[in-house]
C-alpha cells in the first residue's frame, strides 16, 4: 500500500520535529518515540529536532527512552546553547546549527519534514507557514487546514456548511467573558446541561470539563482559560464515541478511510476521555476496531469522515471523531490534523486494524509528502 519511491543510492533524510511551546509537549515527545522506534532506518536517515517548551530548536537525541512516559513522568525537550534551524541554502533545505560566538554550522540537507506537534504553534498552521515560506516538503495539513483543524469554533462552522451534523454549542472569546460573565453564563444555561467546556485551541483533552451544574461552571471556564482565551462550550450528547482515520488519496484519488473504530470507558473515575486515560493510566479505556456497527452505518461514517477531511482541505492525515446515537444519528465531534500518532493511539490501530501496519504507515506518509508539489495547491 505504499508509494514507490525513486531509486536512490542513499537514504531519504527526514527531519522529525516534536516538543513545542503548547501544553501537549509532553505527547508530541511521546509520539515522537513512536515513530522513531518504527521508521524504516534502511530506507530514511532521521534527524530528530526537539522544540523547547521556550520555542527553541534543538539537536535531539535519538534514544527512544528518552521521549518515552515512564512511570507517568512526562518527558521534555530541554532547552541548550546550540539553536538548529532550517534555511534555504543553494536550493536546498539546510539545517543549521549556530552557537553564540561561533560560526554557524550546516549539518546538509534534509528532503522532507515530519512535524509530530501537537497544539498551538506547531499543530495551528504556524509551522506549516514556516515550511511553506520555504518549499520545504512536510507530513500533514497545510497552514489553513491545520488552523481550522485547531479552532474548535471555526472547525464547526466549515462543518455545518459542508452538511454534517454538529452538536449545539457556543463560542466564548475573552471579550465577551470579560465583559459580561453572566450573559455567557445565561447562553450555557440555553444549552442544557451537562456541557463540556473546551479550550477553542487545545488537544489531548487539555482543559477540557465536563458541567453538570451552573455552580460548577465557573471553575471549569477558569480552567480551559489556562490553555486558551477563546473557549467553546459544547451541550452534552449521549451516544457512542466512534472515530475514523483518514489518509489522503495518491495523487488525484479520494481520501482513504479506516475501518471504525470506538473508545469506551472502563471505570467511572473518568467521566470522559480525558488526557490521564489517554496517555497515563491505559487501563481506563477499551479501544475496539472494528466498532460493532450495522454495514450501512459503517459506510455512513466513512462517507463523512471522508467529507470532513476535505471540508477543511486536509492532507496527509487526520482521525475524525462522531458521536453515534441509539437512533443510528451521526454528529461530528471534531477532526483532529495531527492526531496521537504512538503504536497504541487510535489513529495507528484503525489503520493497523485496516491493513495497514505502523511502519508502514510512517512510510505512506512520508511518501505522499515527498510527491506533494510545493507551493500553491
């Protein structure tokens, strides 16, 4: 299911970027274990690069042990006194080292990027923008595709034109918030409660509550405002959480989907999916792929996943996530540009579930990137 590559008589390098400035640090380190752990060395060298919690770029080392959770220790990229960046040199893509008081190094070039961030300033399109300004081939959604894929606000305004089914909610920006709580509060007590309160610009459940009373609601917005100003608060839905993974078509061929795949909770400590069942105690969810769903439901949610991915003009990957009734009603939760890519995410074991193996999946998305043409398209 690969894309042949040109014979080459040496590697394809590829620099993978992961860490960042955003409070999903921690898991883009974890991601990018993953996929250092299963690239295919003989077929690309890898440079990995850490971005400090400072926006630093730094030569990181290529031991997986050291970007792995262990024990629930979150893992960091440390900021350092040699800064790496990426310029365009004699027509080809350098990385540079430079140091103060020294002559800036080139360590050559690199053919394609794989930025395995997660949040703001790295999952946002501001990366991508980077990359763009210098023809540089990268995995993943382009700038605009990212940024509406960050914004939980806008992403269900695209959706809602696109014909898919969204949940009732409100978007809260920190005018309105400052200006006057209580008509924001009287606008969630429209909602019904329970509600979720969401950072309108955060991942991996970062802030993320869930409200079952006005009383408790002011807590809940205080801290989604840790992660982000603009906050989206969503009316709850009772239904199953079932996601799709999507990988963009070769060439001019539609979007590929996976099999369905559904997460639920195991324990009543969580009362959603949030980031401590995502990523540190495991035992509290049950990912199944397939989810047991009727074949005309099946292609229903994958002829939407589909739609969703080019709504917002994606590329390379995303997972799409809906809640699915007792009625048989589908309603889009979100798309998510950069999903949790280590062995055990879901967006991996749908595909793995599909037929496609991690290892080779890295590489189908390293391949589309490197067929991509630069620029406007």
């Amino acid at each position: 299911m690969t894309i042949d590559s040109p014979a080459t008589s040496t590697p394809i390098r590829v620099a993978i970027l992961f860490g960042g400035r955003s409070s999903e640090h921690a898991v883009s380190c974890v991601t990018a274990a993953g996929v250092l752990g299963a690239i295919d060395r003989t077929k690309y060298e890898v440079v990995p690069i850490g971005i400090a919690k400072s926006g630093q770029w730094v030569l990181a080392g290529d031991d997986i042990a050291n970007w792995s959770l262990t024990n629930g220790a979150l893992p960091e990229v440390v900021a350092g006194d040699k800064t790496v960046s990426l310029a365009h040199i004699g027509g080809g893509h350098q990385l540079v080292v430079s140091e103060a008081n020294e002559i800036p190094q080139e360590l050559g070039s690199v053919d394609v990027v794989f930025p395995l961030l997660h949040g703001p300033w790295g999952e946002d399109g501001t990366l991508q923008g980077l990359l763009e300004l210098s023809d540089t081939r990268y995995v993943g959604a382009g700038v605009l595709a990212s940024a509406i894929g960050m914004d939980k606000h806008y992403m269900k305004v695209v959706f809602e034109a696109a014909g898919l089914a969204v949940g009732p909610y409100i978007a809260v920006t920190d005018r309105e918030w400052t200006v006057d709580p209580g008509k924001v509060r009287s606008r969630v007590q429209a909602l019904g409660f329970p509600v979720f309160v969401k950072p309108a610009r955060a991942g991996s459940s970062m802030g993320i509550s869930k409200v079952d009373s006005l009383e408790d609601l002011d807590a809940a917005i205080f801290e989604a405002r840790e992660h982000d100003l603009k906050l989206v608060i969503e009316a709850g839905i009772v239904g199953r959480e079932i996601e799709i993974a999507v990988l963009e078509g070769r060439g001019s061929e539609a979007p590929r989907v996976s099999l369905p795949g559904e997460i639920a909770m195991l324990d009543d400590e969580h009362a959603f999916y949030d980031f401590e069942a995502k990523y540190v105690q495991g035992s509290a969810v049950h990912l199944s792929c397939p989810a047991d769903m009727p074949a005309e439901d099946v292609a229903r949610i994958q002829e939407q996943a589909a739609l969703a991915f080019d709504a917002v003009g994606a590329e390379g990957l995303s997972r799409v996530d809906f809640f699915y009734t007792k009625a048989g009603e589908l309603v889009i939760n979100e798309i998510n540009t950069m999903p949790g890519f280590t062995p055990s995410s879901m967006y991996p074991q749908m595909w793995a579930a599909t037929g496609l193996p991690y290892p080779e999946l890295i590489d189908e998305l390293l391949q589309l990137a490197l067929n991509r043409k630069v620029g406007l398209r």
